[in-house]
C-alpha cells in the first residue's frame, strides 16, 4: 500500500473545494456524515463540520485519518496527516471558488420543486448544458447547504450526499492547527512506500530544515487523537474513525448522536464477526426467562433454552433485512450414542426495515418417551444466508418421579 504525502492529499482538498462552491458563504452550525462516489471507483466518506464560513472534513485515505479545514471566504486551507502530525498550508483557493462559480453560472440553472431528502426541506434544483442535464442539488434553506447533489459527465456521474446531519454547536477549536504538529512546505510529489527506501533519502520528501514546528501560541487548542497506522482494510479505517465520532459527541453532550456513531461502527465490522453462540441459558420459560435452578427434567416436561446469536448475515431484499436461521437437534446418551436426530428441527425468520443485531433464539424440546438417565441435548445453529454454523450441548437429566 503506497503512503501518500500531505500534497497529495491536498489535491483532494481542490476537489472538496469544487464540491463546497455548489453551497453557500455562510452556512448553519452543524456536522454530518459526507458519502463522495463516482461510478469509476472513486469513493470518499468522511465527517464534515461546518460553521458560518469555516469547513472541516475527517477522512481515512490509504489507512491514515487525513483532515482538510478551509475558511471559504479567504481560501486559505489546511490539510493535517493526524499519525504523522503534519500539516501543509495553502491559500488562494478562493480563485478556484470564483472559477467554478463561474462555470457554474455558465450552465442553466432551473428549480424544479421542493422534497424531503434525510430529513431535511429541499429545494430542487437542476443544471443544464443545452439538452445535456450537468448536475442535480437538493438544497437545505436552514442549513445553507446541499443534502444531495448529482454532477453527470459524459460517461459517468459522481454523487455526494449528507447523512446522520445534526445542528449543534461547533467549537471554533476543530478550525484550528492542532499542538505539537509540525509546518510542511509543499513539495508537489509522492512518499515512496516504506519497503522501498532503506534508508534512502525520499523523492520531494520535506528534510527536517524545510519542516518548523507550531507555535507555542497554538498550545492548549484541541488536541487531535494520535492514531497507529491502520490495516489497508477499509473497515478497520471507517470503524476507527466512528469510535473518534462517537467520542467527540459524547464529549459534546450528544448522547444520541454518540449512539447513532456506535451503531454505524458495529455494522462496519459486523461481517467480520464470527458466526458465535453465546449466553446459552436453561430457563423456566420464553416469557419471564427466569434462570432454571436444576438441569433435572420429569418425563415429558418442556426443556426451554434460549440463547444469543452473533455474526449472522442481514441479506437485504428490497428494503428490508433479513435474518434466516434453521437449527438441527440431536439426544445422546452417556456413551455418545444418538438416540434422536433431527434436522431442519426450527426455523427462525425475522425481517426488519432497519439492520437488527440483536437476535435471540428461544427453543424448547419436549421427551415423552425418554428412559431415565443424563443425555446430551445438542443443537447446531445454521445461518441459512451465510452457510456458517455453530453448536452447542446442554447437559440434562431425565427422572421418572413427579417431584423433583
């Protein structure tokens, strides 16, 4: 995996600024999740904080949390590497903001209507190059900035959209250059992988003459996390930088946000969970789940178990979530000997408009004819969507009495 250096990823920061000219100077106060696509592979998702003119995104490019700041009057910039704790320093973006505006003007411009897009009132509009459509926006009045947006090129389209938004307070500090980072100067080239250079000097790599500390002046301003370089895996990057969102609004007083971001980074890396069985219980009954004190069953008596289960595949069908789990039951005796055997022995469906990650399976078993004695009572767990399985055995005991 290539490292990129702080220039490189300030060319993104020209894109973002592209993207911040379709809104307008001075916007609300608020942060939301930011989803970038193009349909030739290009993806970047990160949390945006806005207030008035300043903008802040936190992003994970090649596995490293990267931060671009702008104050979009003056076009000054700032792109931070937090696990390098370095920064680069631009300005005169505002001429790159005044050229696209004026490309923008260049187009047709129409309001088609207003709709609702993420809880928000939009207004519709559409742009045009003749008969060619160039770009789509759903624009939020109160928030000064568009929830959606839709630009079209030739043979393909980009789409940007704003999700899980909330209209808070921002502290003026997430503007800020951060203390202890060190001033890069703009070198305009690419790290080499680590790999590769052995000591060797890297190509436009800033030396340590070119690099000058902070001021002490910046000292006391909110402290980015340092965070260790990250698996190239894209889960473990967008699941890190959930738990920081997470964290920040729970420091902020926003309790349901903090849930909301917990949530999102449990279904990051809910496919990389185990398809497990856990918290096996022998209980009274499925309605109370009063824990039973004894594994010692009359003839005949219902044996209720219930159990959580973990890892299983929500298969989505339209627009709902589906979870699918069948379960096998098999009786042994005290030399391993199956006495009973049965497949497909339940079947479990839930559906949900929602990813469910709590699931709980009830089961009973019933023995009419079994002899007196202690079995094995063993049940697999399928989930049907994945294939996977996983078991597990309760130890039981069958009297003949009617008082235990």
């Amino acid at each position: 995996m290539q490292k990129r250096n702080l220039v490189f990823m300030s060319g993104m920061f020209v894109a973002l600024t592209f993207i911040m000219c379709w809104v307008s100077a001075y916007a609300a106060e608020f942060t939301a999740n930011m989803a970038m696509s193009r349909e030739q592979g290009f993806n970047l998702n990160g949390i945006i904080f806005v207030k008035g003119k300043m903008f802040r995104m936190e992003t994970v490019v090649d596995g490293e949390k990267v931060v671009f700041i702008e104050n979009r009057e003056t076009g000054e910039g700032l792109t931070l590497n937090v696990s390098q704790k370095k920064f680069v320093e631009y300005s005169g973006f505002s001429h790159i903001e005044k050229m696209n505006e004026e490309l923008l003007n260049a187009y047709d411009k129409k309001k088609l209507g207003k709709g609702t897009v993420n809880g928000y009132k939009c207004d519709k509009y559409i742009y045009t190059d003749g008969s060619r459509t160039v770009a789509e926006l759903w624009v939020s009045k109160k928030l000064g900035w568009f929830i959606k947006r839709i630009v079209y090129a030739k043979n393909s389209k980009s789409v940007s959209e704003l999700k899980d938004i909330h209209e808070q307070r921002i502290d003026d500090a997430l503007f800020m250059i951060p203390p202890g980072y060190a001033k890069v100067a703009p070198s305009g080239s690419v790290e080499k992988p680590q790999d590769q250079i052995k000591g060797e000097k890297e190509v436009g790599a800033p030396d340590r003459a070119r690099q000058e500390q902070v001021p002490a002046k910046t000292e006391g301003i909110l402290q980015e996390p340092a965070i260790a370089k990250k698996s190239a895996d894209t889960y473990a990057s967008d699941f890190d930088s959930l738990i920081e969102s997470a964290v920040f609004l729970h420091k902020k007083g926003n309790r349901l946000g903090t849930v909301k971001k917990l949530k999102e980074a449990l279904l990051v890396i809910w496919d990389k969970v185990p398809f497990t069985v856990s918290n096996v219980r022998l209980v009274n009954d499925i309605k109370d789940y009063v824990p039973r004190t004894n594994n010692i069953y009359r003839n005949g008596e219902t044996i209720y178990i219930t159990c959580q289960i973990f890892g299983y595949k929500m298969k989505k069908i339209g627009e709902m979530y589906n979870i699918s789990i069948k379960t096998d039951m098999s009786l042994l005796d005290e030399k391993g000997r199956v006495l009973i055997d049965r497949k497909n022995y339940s079947n479990f469906d839930n559906k949900s408009n929602i990813p469910n990650t709590d699931f709980t399976v009830n089961l009973n078993y019933t023995f009419t004819d079994a002899s007196k004695g202690i079995y094995d009572l063993k049940t697999v767990i399928y989930d049907a969507n994945s294939g996977k399985s996983a078991q597990f055995t309760k130890k039981i005991e069958i009297i003949t009495e009617q008082n235990k």
